[in-house]
C-alpha cells in the first residue's frame, strides 16, 4: 500500500479523533458523498450512530463525541452547561447522583438532531433551549479536551447560572447550595458581566442570596447597581419562608 497515496478510506480513519460522531453533512464536506459513506458501512469500517451520523466500527462514543459534531461540524450553540459543567471544572466531584445526567444548553429554538436525541448515550441527557444567556459572551465559555478532541462548556462563573435554572424544577435547592459553596474562585468580573445580561430574574436573586449567605470574598467586588434584578416576588419554594432583601421564597429552618 503507497503511504504517499493512501486510500480515502485511511485518510478519512486518520482524521477521525476517537470517540467522535462524524455527521454526514460533515463527511460530504470533507468529499465522502453518501454512495462512499454506505459502502464503508458494508465494508464494517462505520457504524451508524442514527440517521445522518456515524462513528468508527467498533468505536465507543459517549455524549461528549455527539456534542462534538453538534459543535464543530453542525456548528450549533450547543453546549455542556450547569451541573455538567461544574462537574467537568472539578466542582460538585463529591455528589453521587441516583442517576447520571448531562446538562446541556443551546438558543432558543435551537434544536438537538434526531440522532442525538435517539442513541443511547448511557447518561440522561438534559437539554434546554433558552436566551438565560447570550452564547456570544464567548469569554464565559471555553474548551474541555476530551479523548483526542475538545467541547465547549461553560465557564463556572456561568455554569453556576444554569445551575440555578433548573431550581427546583430539575435541582434541589440544598445540593445547588452546596455546589454554589464550593465556588471559591469564581472571577468578579465575569460574574458582573453575566449578571447584567442574565434574562433571569429568578436566576439573579437566587444567586446572590446563596453566593450572599456564604459570604464568597470574590463578591464584594461585584456592582450591583447595573444588575436589574426586576419587581416583586418569585416563588422559588412552595411553603418557604420570604426573603425580604431579595424577595424570593427559600426553605426555612436551614443552618445557613
């Protein structure tokens, strides 16, 4: 076999990373039309993961190397977000979930292809379509290397927003506390950035209760005086006791 000319075959193997979801959008892209793609499926070179996607015979491919096509190769907002994330960061190490889940985040309207929502990942996989955030903030958001590839997730300081989403629809109050504890390093600036472009009001007063009963040091150098955190109250649990600073109902009886 020439090493000079080798088959499209081995050329397509060689720049497949392991554990990637290749797209037949993708493929076609890279000159490998429909026709070329079947025959390697006969030839057990690939294996289709769903209808217009594909991985390597053979190949173990996990949530991340979906996410990965939806990224670099459909080139959607999609992204690893909230509890996932801070997961992925080192935070929230020490939960031990009834069930595994993957949290991840993409613009409204935005939808996740059939494929994804189809294979069995081995997680369940959360997923929520919203402008919470903008996704051109790009400096809330950076690369996680994963096998031979990378993903985008969200940045802690962002994460721990989407985190807070989901209280206490998909999220327990307690635990979220728990993780918003752990986050001693988070970077004023960028929690005053996302704070003023947060379209959650929600979101904001439950932050700054949490991130203010803690008394995270990092706080003291955000303003709040461009932050809208809107009018009246929100409910945020059934029974609970209301906070008069921020207007949001919380459990009572807490140690903190």
């Amino acid at each position: 076999m020439s090493t000079k000319n080798p088959p499209k075959i081995n050329q397509l193997i060689s720049q497949w990373p392991r554990g990637a979801v290749f797209t037949q959008k993708y493929l076609t892209k890279l000159g490998y039309y429909r026709d070329l793609v079947k025959k390697y499926k006969r030839g057990n070179w690939l294996e289709p993961v769903g209808n217009g996607a594909f991985k390597l015979y053979n190949d173990d491919v996990d949530w991340y190397g979906g996410l990965y096509a939806l990224e670099k190769q459909l080139e959607l907002t999609i992204h690893a977000g909230g509890k996932t994330a801070l997961e992925l960061k080192g935070y929230a190490h020490y939960l031990r979930p009834k069930e595994k889940e993957c949290y991840l985040f993409g613009t409204a309207g935005e939808k996740l292809p059939k494929w994804f929502l189809d294979y069995d990942w081995g997680v369940k996989v959360i997923y929520k379509a919203t402008n919470l955030l903008p996704e051109n903030f790009k400096k809330a958001l950076s690369e996680y290397r994963h096998k031979d590839f990378t993903i985008t997730i969200s940045s802690p300081e962002r994460a721990a927003l989407e985190l807070l989403y989901f209280v206490p629809s998909k999220q327990g109050f307690d635990e979220a506390f728990k993780i918003i504890e752990g986050l001693l390093g988070l970077r004023p600036d960028l929690v005053q950035g996302l704070l003023e472009r947060c379209r959650s009001v929600k979101v904001k007063r439950l932050f700054l209760y949490m991130t203010k009963k803690i008394q995270h040091p990092w706080l003291s150098h955000v303003n709040l005086n461009h932050v809208d955190l809107g009018s009246g109250k929100r409910v945020i649990v059934k029974d609970g006791v209301l906070d008069k600073k921020y207007k949001i109902t919380v459990p009572e009886d807490r140690p903190f």
